[in-house]
C-alpha cells in the first residue's frame, strides 16, 4: 500500500468487506511494540533504521497464508486482525513472517480473490503496531502446477513475476522485508558446490509433488535463482532489505557468502530447528558465525518438535549473544502440542508440535516449547537497553 494509512473509517469498511470479523478498532487502542521500523538497511554485521538505531528482529511467523488459499479456506488460518494482532504484540514480537503462496498472489489460482488486499491490509495493520512485516515466497507452482507445497527452488514461470508485482506494491514502503524463498533444497537436499550453483544461477530442479513435499516426482523445472531475483527487484524497490535463506531448507549458509548477490542491503535467513544438521554450537560457530562477521543474519524460522524448550534455550542465548534476530514457527492456534511419535508397527505420526498460542485473540501461550519462547522474548525484550 502506498501513501498515508487510511482513516478508520475506511479501514473498518475495508476490513468488514474481506471478512476480518475481529477487527474491534474502538475495544483495541495500538500501542506500538517499539520505535518506529521504516528505512531498514544493513550496516555492516546489522539492520538498523532510518534513525540509524540497530535493530534486533524477534518476532514470530503466521502460518495459513501460504495453504489456505489453494484448500478453500480463504487466505488467513483463524483471526488476522487487529485483536489478533494485538496477541502477538502482547509477546513483544517486533517482526512477524508472512508465508506467500505465489499462485495465490497472482491470481492463477480458483477461488478467493480477495488474497493479495488481505496480505496488504494485513502488513499496514502489523506497522501500525511498529511490527516489520517479513514477506516470504513459501510455496510455489512451477508451469501448470498447483502451487500447495514447498518445490527445491523458485520457478522461472512465476517467482519472478512474483517478487515484481510485490517489489511494485510496497515500492515506498522500505519497512516491509522480502525473503525471496523459503527453504531452498536444490541438488537433491546436498551441501554441494551444484546446490550452491544453482541457488545462486538457477538449473533445471525436480520437482515434488504435494504439500509434504515427501515424493519425487520424475519432472524437472526451470528454478531461478536468487541474483535473478535480487536484480528483477532492485529497480523496482531499490531500498527493501533482502533476506537469503541457504541451501539444505535454509539450515546450511555453509558457501552464503560466496555465491550472495552484490548487493548493499542483503542479509541472511537462517532455519534452525532440533532435527537440522546444523543443530548444535559447534556447527553454529562455523558457517553461521563466519556469515555474521561479515552480515547480518536472521533466524526467521527457529523451533523444536519435542513440545519441550531444551534446545531453542541455548539457540537463542548464542542468537542473542550476537545480535541475531529469530522467529519461532508457528503463530498457530492449538488446545496442545503432540510431539511426533513411532507407534509399535514403525509408523511415524507427525504430532501437532508447532502451536504457539492456545488461540488467535487473547495470545496464551502453549506450555513446554511456546511457553519458553514466550518468555524468553518477553525477557530479552524487558533486559535490553532502550
């Protein structure tokens, strides 16, 4: 969205029309979670803004918008806004993860029409709480393919076409971030010098069918790679800050500072969950620190799947330790987490280990994983200096 906010009035009107029924503008008075978050950029081994504070992003991802849309469901998974919004600042998030669907966006896909104002609606609704909006391609739909899971790479049919149309619509908006792709896993999920080339370059990629991405199917596609998309942005928003997630689902940043685009407001994303390869400090020492001398790097998707908060305690003390930001997935809503179980015949069930929040509206944190991460925000926050 371009130029000043809308008035209330309009934005009430708007926001009935999309059916956000928890829009409450008079129950709800916004207070900003911090200072302004316009003009972000990179200087050096950091993010600051246009007053040239640094600026430490910590916040969490609102999963739905990526699979809502292509399952008949609308665009948002349960209430988006600003009584929902209000939850999450409640966590002192300062930063919220948008997953994009690119059919959706584009409107190649049946079905609500309604997608690409509720994300801009959305996004202007976050900043008026001061939280930055993290625009992330998640899943994607290469030639004729339904866009309902996550591929190897961006697709040379649409992902450019994409990042164009969003570069366009937040132009004059610089404190709204774009993560060009989500989880990047060309070359067969390798930390090789092939996946590297093509994250990089692009390549001829396999493509995965469904939304678990957990078969192979025999047709490849023509992945884009992300200097591609760095330059079809620039000279349409030359001053939004890129971020980059790495090979192997964005865990590994193993060659990141070697294949990255040149470009002065680029900076890394990184995945780390307990299940990973690079799980432990020992391997965060390696890559990721070497990337951090020299860049900025936030961990836009960090978690556990065991329901409890041993290994994102000390994750996020080395995060913080080195002025990295990171944002737990997922701001779902769930009665419990279900840590995934093998029952006596070998099969795995997948839990439900990733609600963060009992509901959407009053932001009550699930105990074990969500309650660690809660509070751990909620002390950071409070320690750090004004």
């Amino acid at each position: 969205m371009r130029g000043p906010g809308l008035s209330a009035f309009a934005l009430a009107s708007w926001m009935v029309a999309l059916g956000c029924a928890d829009y409450n503008a008079p129950a709800i008075p916004v207070v900003p979670v911090g200072p302004p978050m316009k003009g972000l950029h990179v200087v050096g081994n950091h993010i600051e803004n246009a007053a040239g504070d640094t600026v430490v992003l910590r916040g969490v991802n609102r999963s739905g918008s990526e699979y809502m849309c292509v399952s008949g469901g609308g665009v948002f998974d349960g209430a988006w806004g600003l009584t929902a919004i209000n939850a999450i600042a409640t966590w002192k998030a300062n930063a919220v993860r948008i997953p994009l669907n690119e059919a959706c966006w584009l409107g190649t896909t049946p079905g609500d029409n309604s997608y690409k104002q509720s994300i801009v609606l959305f996004v202007q609704l976050l900043e008026q709480y001061h939280i930055v909006p993290i625009l992330d391609l998640h899943w994607v739909g290469p030639g004729s393919a339904p866009a309902d899971g996550l591929q190897p790479m961006p697709d040379a049919d649409h992902a450019v076409d994409f990042w164009t149309d969003v570069a366009a619509r937040f132009a004059d908006d610089d404190g709204v971030v774009f993560e060009l792709f989500n989880e990047p896993f060309p070359d067969s999920n390798r930390d090789s010098d092939a996946a590297w080339q093509c994250w990089s370059d692009g390549c001829q990629a396999t493509q995965w069918a469904g939304r678990t991405q957990r078969q192979r199917t025999s047709m490849t596609y023509q992945a884009v790679g992300m200097k591609a998309l760095v330059a079809a942005i620039r000279p349409i928003a030359p001053r939004q800050l890129i971020l980059l997630g790495g090979v192997q689902y964005s865990n590994s940043l193993s060659q990141w500072m070697a294949h990255a685009p040149d470009d002065a407001n680029l900076a890394a994303a990184w995945h780390i969950y307990n299940f990973n390869g690079c799980r432990s400090a020992t391997c965060w020492d390696s890559a990721p620190a070497a990337v951090a001398a020299e860049r900025p790097i936030v961990a836009t998707e960090i978690g556990q799947d065991d329901c409890g908060g041993a290994f994102i305690t000390p994750l996020m003390q080395w995060l913080d330790d080195r002025g990295m930001g990171y944002l737990a997935w997922s701001w779902n809503a769930g009665a419990s987490c279900i840590a995934p179980s093998t029952n006596d015949m070998g099969v795995r069930s997948a839990g439900r280990p990733w609600p963060l929040v009992l509901d959407y509206t009053s932001g009550a944190p699930v105990a074990g994983y969500a309650q660690t991460f809660h509070d751990h925000l909620a002390a950071v926050v409070t320690s750090a200096p004004p």
